[in-house]
C-alpha cells in the first residue's frame, strides 16, 4: 500500500520523522490514459512543451552527430531540438510511433537541422547493428549516444509482475542500451560522450515500478562501471536521473486517476515539461563537461536530494 495520496490538489504524504505531512501542488496534466507502450505524444493533453522559444544555441555541438533512441517524443525530442540548436546532426531511433516522429523531423528541418528516423526494435542487435551502419552511411561519423528509450508499467505488488513483462522491460531499459553502446564504442573517439537515462525512482524505490526502477538501477552500476573503462580513452559516460516530466511514457503507464498528482512530492510541488531538461542533455554531450564523467544528474525538482 502506498503511504501517499491526494484530494484536490493537496498531496499528503507520511514522513518518518514528521509524522503526516501535505503539500499543494500544481496540476500539471488533467486524468488521462493511453492503452500502449511507450505511449504517443500526439494523444497527450496538454501537449508537452518539448522546446524553448528562448533557447538559443552557441555552436556546442557544431558538425556533431548525435543518436537519440526514443526521440521521436519526450525527453528524447527536447534533446535532439537542443542538439540541433547547438549544431548537431541527429539520428532517432524509435519503435513504432510513426506520427510523433515525422512531427519531430519536420520540427527539426523547419530549424534548419538533418534528421534520420530509423524505427525498429532495440532489443533486435541486428537492428542496433543498422542504426550504427545507417548513421555512418549518412553522417560519416558518431559522436554522442543518448540511450534514452524506455519503458515502464505499473504494478501494485511484486506478485502482479509477470515474466513477460519482467523480461521485457530489462530487455529495452537494459539490452537495447548494452547492445547500442557495443556497436558504437568503435566509433566513438577521444571528447566523445554517452548519456544515459536512470531516474529518481531508482533513488527511493517506487513500490509500483519495481521492475523498472531495478533496471534503472542497473544504468547507474552500467554508466559508472563504463565511465571507468573509457576514461583514459576520454571518452565521457554520464547518466541522467528525472524526476516527473509529462511525456508519453506517463499516461501508458499509469492509471488515469494518478496523473494530475505526479510530481506533487517533489520539494518544488510541481512536474516538468522536457524542455526543462534539455540543457543538461547539452551540457553533458558537450565540452563544458569536459571533466565529468561517471556521474549522475538529478533533474527532479527536489524530490529526493543528497
């Protein structure tokens, strides 16, 4: 059972040492559920704000090429947008969502940007095998590799997870992400940079993600362990870990009944739109993290600190 609910947009929460504890917050999404994994950004309502108009690039990223798995929508997009702002070349894999990514090709060639769409099955190593083949047979090179694409379903109990469901949340959180990483480490050279997405749930243990967040906790152990074998080769692996940001994954998700309270315990009461993390996104592909490397970056709003 969890020990958190809300009523209206009060989120009341237990801690230990304080006893019961509430928090108004801001609602940033209305009830609302999508039947599919890993959900369609286009159903969503209110659309997620996925660029800022404000943003202006600096050449960061000039002449690099950038893979984006899962940037068709969410998080992903709003950091291929950014790459593109700051100069670089993107390439997005992604499943099956064929609307979103034509939207976000289009929203990147109307900036002037190239974009290459490659839809497939990242848990399929011939498939990683041909996101790598495609992107030098258009680009000629690699520079940044965002393991971005994911999954997550709830459940109430560790009983209500099945083996299906198990096996395939390692296989895209996990597999996709090992079997991308190992076809593009030959390509990558010295300023080169991985990121990789974690999550704050990794940092508290949602009881209702448990699979997900163990294999979220196992690309904090994958990012520190490879930091450490590439950085004498100054190659940069670095993984990110959001808090609540609206993006597809959500609504497939969770049930209706729960979106507008996701991201009231955070310290600041509210969730994100993606566009709030595309600069860390920026920062670690580019050189300004020169120096940084096997960390973990907690975008969340001060939902778990420290």
């Amino acid at each position: 059972m969890n020990s958190d609910y809300h009523f209206g947009n009060q989120f009341y929460f237990y801690d230990q040492d304080c006893g019961w504890q509430t928090n108004e917050y801001q609602i940033l999404a209305p009830e609302q559920e999508q039947a599919k994994q890993p959900g369609l950004e286009y159903l969503m309502t209110p659309q997620p704000i996925f660029d800022n108009p404000n943003y202006r690039g600096s050449g960061k990223l000039k002449d690099k090429v950038a893979i984006i798995t899962g940037g068709d929508s969410g998080l992903g997009k709003a950091a291929a947008i950014a790459f593109v702002k700051e100069g670089a070349k993107v390439v997005i894999p992604y499943y099956d969502e064929h609307k979103d990514a034509e939207d976000t090709k289009n929203y990147i060639e109307n900036l002037g940007g190239e974009c290459l769409l490659l839809s497939g099955d990242i848990t399929n190593k011939s498939f990683c095998h041909s996101i790598v083949e495609e992107t030098l047979r258009r680009f000629g090179k690699i520079n940044i590799l965002v393991n971005n694409a994911g999954v997550q379903y709830q459940a109430d109990s560790l009983e209500q997870i099945c083996d299906e469901q198990f096996d395939w949340t390692m296989k895209v959180n996990v597999y996709g992400m090992f079997y991308l990483t190992k076809e593009i480490l030959p390509h990558l050279h010295s300023g080169d940079s991985i990121i990789n997405l974690s999550s704050v749930t990794t940092f508290y243990g949602d009881p209702q993600l448990i699979d997900y967040v163990t294999t979220k906790g196992a690309i904090v152990g994958f990012t520190r362990a490879l930091a450490r074998n590439l950085a004498l080769k100054n190659i940069r692996v670095n993984a990110i870990a959001p808090g609540f940001f609206w993006t597809p994954l959500q609504p497939a998700c969770w049930v209706k009944e729960k979106i507008p309270s996701l991201g009231a315990n955070a310290a600041m009461a509210r969730g994100a739109m993606p566009y709030e993390l595309a600069p860390t996104f920026v920062f670690l592909a580019s050189d300004d993290s020169s120096y940084v490397t096997g960390q973990v970056l907690h975008n969340n709003g001060g939902e778990v600190m420290g």
